[in-house]
C-alpha cells in the first residue's frame, strides 16, 4: 500500500501479516499490532516518547539471556498476568501472583490444611530446597538494586506427590529487604487430600 497515513497504517500492517504461516502468531501479532497502534492513538505518543521508549528496549534487550527483556515484563505486570491466566487454583489453594519479600518463611500445605513434608521448593536463581517436616521451609535474598523501576521477584515452584505445581512469583519493594514474611503455600490436590 502507498500513501500511508494513520489512517490506513494499521491495516497496511495487518494485511502484511496475513501471510505469517503460524496461525497462532498471526492472531498473536494482529492483536498485538491493533493494541499498541491503538495506544499510541490514545495518549496521543510523540516521537520522542516513542525514541525514549526504544532507548528503553533496547537498553533491556542489552541484558545476557533474556534477564532484562524479562524485568521490563515484569515492570509491565505481563509476566504476572500470563502465569496467573494460565495457572488459576481452586478458591483456598495460594494463586499464582502474591505479595512482598525479604525474608522469606514458607509453609507448603495441602488444600485441608496438612503440611506437606519434603515438597520441593525451587526458587528461581536462589536455589532448591526441600519443606521440613511441618511443611516449612526458610530463604533469604537479597533484592535486586540495578535498576529502580525493576521489581524485585521470587518465583517459587513447589511441588509434592500428589498435588499440582504451583508456580507463585513474590515481589518486593525496595525498602522490604529487612522484613521478614510469611506465605503458606496451598497445593491444588490432584487425588483426594489425604
């Protein structure tokens, strides 16, 4: 298409993606090219917010295996978003997204309340440890201080026989990393809780 306006770019975009062979990312990209072009209508973007905004990917994309492209989404909450959409738990059982760290005291425990001994935790770039006995378990980290405008994140994936993972991510701010919290996790049972 010539002559393009901002009138008729966002169908000149579409139009280019019909052909992508992957169904799925056409539908992925064709959203995503109405959205963003949708935003950038709304509050009106200048092209200097938009060449601040480059700036900013590419100051992300910088970062070693993926790590900065996946802080700027966490900033955006599309991290947090994706893994809540798709790992949904029964009402009583701990979600997918929850609150802020330091300290970090856990407690894995079935949907009636039993703990869970020997679960095994993972905690992303912290290690993998194992719930005592009553079902506890301990971790300290300390928060990320290179970029303000980045949260500071734990992801934990838990597991034990007999439940669902959960993946839970927990996030801080910066003035948290003296507090002591605590979370119970509450797997979703696949068998009947014992």
């Amino acid at each position: 298409m010539r002559n393009l306006t901002q009138d008729n770019i966002t169908q000149a975009v579409i139009a280019r993606l019909a052909e992508t062979p992957d169904a799925r990312l056409r539908e992925v990209m064709t959203s995503l090219v109405q959205h963003l072009h949708g935003f950038a209508r709304d509050v009106k973007l200048t092209e200097q917010e938009w060449a601040a905004g480059v700036r900013l990917l590419a100051e992300a994309s910088r970062e070693s295996d993926d790590k900065g492209v996946m802080q700027l989404s966490d900033t955006l909450g599309l991290t947090m978003l994706t893994v809540a959409m798709h790992n949904g738990k029964p009402p009583g059982c701990t979600q997918a997204v929850e609150g802020e760290p330091g300290l970090v005291r856990g407690r894995v425990l079935s949907p009636a309340g039993t703990p869970l001994a020997g679960a095994v935790v993972d905690v992303a770039q912290s290690g993998v440890l194992r719930a005592g006995p009553d079902g506890r378990f301990e971790i300290r980290r300390e928060p990320a201080d290179d970029q303000p405008w980045r949260p500071d994140r734990l992801r934990f994936t838990v597991d034990a026989d007999g439940y669902e993972q959960l993946v839970s991510d927990v996030f801080s701010s910066r003035d948290d990393s003296d507090c002591a919290l605590e979370y119970d996790f509450v797997l979703s049972a696949t068998k009947a809780d014992p």
